[in-house]
C-alpha cells in the first residue's frame, strides 16, 4: 500500500520530506524499494482498446507529420494521425517509456525488457536489444526496472538509453546502432528520467530524478561526472523538488531543467554551475521540449489543486500558460515551430488515453484519443 498523497511545495515553498515512510508516494518516490510495482490502470481512465492498422492504413505509407507515442500502459508504440487519431500499433515490449528517432526513419524504444528498434515507414518491429544491466523482474508501473529516458547520438551510430534500477543508482547503456548490441556501461544518477546528448555529440547527460542530478558523460572515454542540480537543494527521496527531464540549449550548450514552475536551473555542463531563473506557472512540472526559434515548451502535470498547463517560454524569459484538461506528461513540437502535442500519460494515476493538441500562435487546444498511457512522443 502507498503512502498517501502529500501537497506539493510549490504554493508554500515547504521542503517536504517523508520521514520514516517505507513506501514513498508518487514522483516524489525512490526507486520503489526493489520490488515495488504499481497497476498501469490510473484514477479514473480505462484501458484503451488496441488500434490495429485497416488495410487502407496499412497500404498507405507513414506520412511525415504522423506522430509515434509510447503506450506506458500496455506494450505497444501507437501511430497516430494529428487529425484523426491512431491508425496502427506495434509491439515492442512491456511498459514503453521514451523513444529516440533517427534520421532513417527507424525508432529507437526503451521498454522494461530492452530497447526495441521500429521501422516507421512500414510500421513494422524489427526486434529488441536487451539490456546487459540487470534491473530486477519485469514489471509496470511509474516504479519498473528498465529503460526510461533515450538518445541517439547526432550521427546517429550510438545510442544511450538509462536504465533504471528499482533501489539503487542507475545505469547509461551504449548501443552501437549497427550491430545492435550493447557495447558499455556507465553508473549514473537514480532514475534516470531524461537522455540528452550535446550539438556535437561529445557528452551525453542522464538526468537522475531522485539523485538531484545530471551525470555527464564522454562519448569517447565514457568519463562520467556527478552535476548536481538542487535549486531548492537535496532533500532526500520524499522530495518533490527534483529534476525530471532537460533540454539542451543550441545556443550554448547550457542545460535546461525547470523546477515547479518557479525556478528554470540552467546548467553548464563544463563548469557545473547551476544559474537559476524565476519561472511564473507556478505548477510541478514534467516534460520539456525545445522549438526551432528557441521556445521552451513545459509540462505542468497537475498534481493536488492544481490545473495542468504547458508553459511557453520565449527564449528572452518571457512567459505565458496555456492551461491543460487533465495531467499530462511530455511534449513534442512540429518542425515548424506552430504546434506542440501533450502526452496524457501521466507516470502517476489520473493519467489519460490521449494527446492535448495546443495551437501554440492563439493557445487554442483540442484533445486527440492515442494510444494506451501515452507518455513518449515523436513528430515523424
């Protein structure tokens, strides 16, 4: 049984902690104690039915524009139309969390058992990668062993995925992307949430949830570095003052972490510094993402009393919020910069079976049914 439900910090800048609980609550939670899982179902949302192609979806090709989601709740990537919603489904392995696309077409998935590889054009699985670290059984859930956040390297011939280890550090996987294997190992942060790589492919960066870290890591020597990223400072496993997912800057190469909608911890990974700027949603927060121009795109999840919202941040620091229905995960952003698609998946219970569609110029926002706990997504 999980502890109950604490209020976020946000409004009353409390450091909670749970003192003396076995079992900790939400995203604030550890690694889950070794053995924990949770039920994929959340407060409220059904199962959502499995969308199988139509033979007319099947005989049309994967049209640019289409986008790809995680189903977190089931075992499947979901293709899904921007007007009309899911058009076919592949199976790649329990529990998918994020997705990486290469330049080839094909998709990269980190699931609780191995990285699957998809071919998007067909929509067909082309098999999965198995993880060399051992993360316990297979499981679901917000606390499950396996692979969350994923990257592929520039060129496009390594992949790093994080693999979580329920209790204890996690660890950094490199795939050679031609042989599919796995060919090293890094220690890493706990949880790690979020996979990044820099412009030039010199160093991935692995973002630890529940280690308020970012351990950055040499593509050439596998050096690691422990960055500690804690505006509001450590505050143990109960917190919910932790990082969740990054960005990586263009401009700079800076790393973008948002914090409760109150504090953006910008990070530079050569010095370690963490530079701290004031944030207006006020909200905790999840995923995020980058437009062409520079905008910063944020999740507000929506936990307790709060309404869910995306930020749009400009890249001089102006924001404004356009409000959400319901909690919502990550976010992707079209190539033109005009439209961001919000997962329902939400890694905690009250999560939904759809995407938020937000018209970024006017704020405007539709929902699109998607998928089974949509919660990874990619604009193909």
């Amino acid at each position: 049984m999980s502890a109950p439900r604490v209020p976020r910090p946000g409004r009353h800048r409390l450091a909670l902690v749970l003192a003396g609980v076995g079992v900790l609550a939400g995203c604030a939670a550890g690694g889950g104690g070794g053995g924990r899982t949770s039920s994929p179902e959340g407060a409220g949302a059904a199962a959502a039915p499995r969308i199988e192609p139509s033979a007319a979806d099947a005989a049309v090709p994967t049209v640019r524009g289409t986008l790809l989601v995680t189903d977190f709740g089931g075992s499947t990537v979901t293709f899904v139309d921007p007007a009309r919603g899911p058009v076919g489904s592949v199976e790649v392995g329990t529990a998918p969390y994020g997705l990486a696309l290469g330049a080839d077409g094909r998709a990269w998935v980190a699931t609780a058992e191995g990285v699957a590889v998809v071919d998007t054009a067909t929509r067909t699985g082309l098999g999965r990668i198995p993880y060399r670290t051992r993360s316990g059984p297979v499981t679901t859930g917000e606390y499950r062993g396996g692979g969350m956040g994923i990257a592929l390297a520039p060129d496009g011939r390594r992949l790093y995925v994080g693999v979580n280890v329920p209790g204890g550090p996690g660890v950094l996987e490199v795939i050679d992307t031609a042989t599919r294997t796995v060919t090293a190992t890094v220690p890493v942060g706990r949880r790690p949430f979020d996979m990044d790589v820099a412009a030039d492919g010199g160093e991935v960066y692995a973002t630890g949830h529940d280690s308020y870290d970012v351990t950055a890591v040499r593509a050439d020597t596998l050096a690691a570095r422990r960055l500690v990223v804690a505006p509001y400072g450590e505050q143990g496993l109960g917190s919910w003052l932790k990082p969740h997912y990054a960005v990586v800057r263009p401009s700079d190469g800076r790393l973008l972490l948002p914090f409760e909608g109150e504090r953006l911890a910008v990070l530079d990974p050569g010095t370690g510094r963490v530079a701290v700027e004031p944030m207006t949603a006020d909200i905790h927060q999840h995923g995020a993402a980058l437009a062409p121009d520079g905008t910063l795109l944020v999740v507000g999840a929506a936990e307790d009393q709060d309404t869910a919202s995306l930020t749009v941040r400009s890249p001089g620091g102006t924001e404004r919020t356009v409000p959400l229905d319901g909690p919502h995960e990550d976010v992707a952003v079209t190539a033109d910069g005009r439209t961001a698609y919000v997962t329902g998946g939400f890694t905690r219970d009250g999560y939904w079976n759809g995407i938020t569609v937000v018209d970024l110029p006017s704020g405007t926002t539709r929902r699109l049914e998607a998928g089974a706990r949509p919660l990874g997504i990619v604009v193909l």
